[in-house]
C-alpha cells in the first residue's frame, strides 16, 4: 500500500516540476527509501509503472537507493551505521541518541533533459 502512496507523490512532484513528459528526451527521478521502510525498489518500480502509464509519465527511470539506518549519540556526538536495532551508543553506551534517519520516502531530484 505504501508503494502505490510513493508512486502518487512522484506523479505529483513530476506533474509540479515537469509538467508533461513529452518536453523532454529523457526524465529520472532520484529517491532515496529509508532504512525501515517495507517498500522495495521493486514494488515502487511496479506501482509507478502502472500509475505513471495512467498519468503519462511511461518512460519515466526511477533512480532507487535505500538508506542505512545511522544514529547520532547526544552524549559523544558519534554518528553511527547500524544493521539493526540498538538500546545504547555503541561508542559510549549511553542510551541518550537519536535516529538521524526516519523518514521512509525522499524524492532527491528530478532531472529533466
């Protein structure tokens, strides 16, 4: 479900920052999913391909990086990659740190030629 949300929020950005795909000789979008996000590139790809052929965006290349999940300790100020979920700093051991993170769903740009 969150797939098909993703893909109307390209649709938009692209209907926003474009307008119509026939402009243009090529169109690629840059999104970013974040590290706890059920989304794959995949779904995403099949859910834009069936909204996008509706809206006119067919041919569109989504360009699909998924971020790893990082904290940020408030006490030692280390940012950290994480494969997994922790309870404190693995630098310090505190357990005073932040996601630095969450967001699941980042269009990064769109490029247009």
């Amino acid at each position: 479900m969150h797939d098909i949300w993703f893909a109307s929020k390209i649709i938009v950005s692209l209907k926003e920052k474009i307008g119509k795909i026939d402009n243009y000789k090529s169109v690629a979008v840059n999104i970013v999913l974040g590290p706890f996000t059920h989304v794959t590139p995949e779904s995403l790809r099949s859910a834009f391909a069936l909204l996008g052929e509706k809206d006119g965006f067919q041919g569109v290349k989504l360009n699909i990086k998924k971020d790893k999940a990082r904290i940020k300790c408030r006490k030692c100020k280390t940012s950290v990659e994480i494969a997994s979920p922790v309870g404190a700093c693995p630098a310090c051991g505190t357990d005073d740190f932040e996601l630095e993170n969450s967001e699941e769903f980042i269009i990064e740009s769109i490029e247009a030629e």
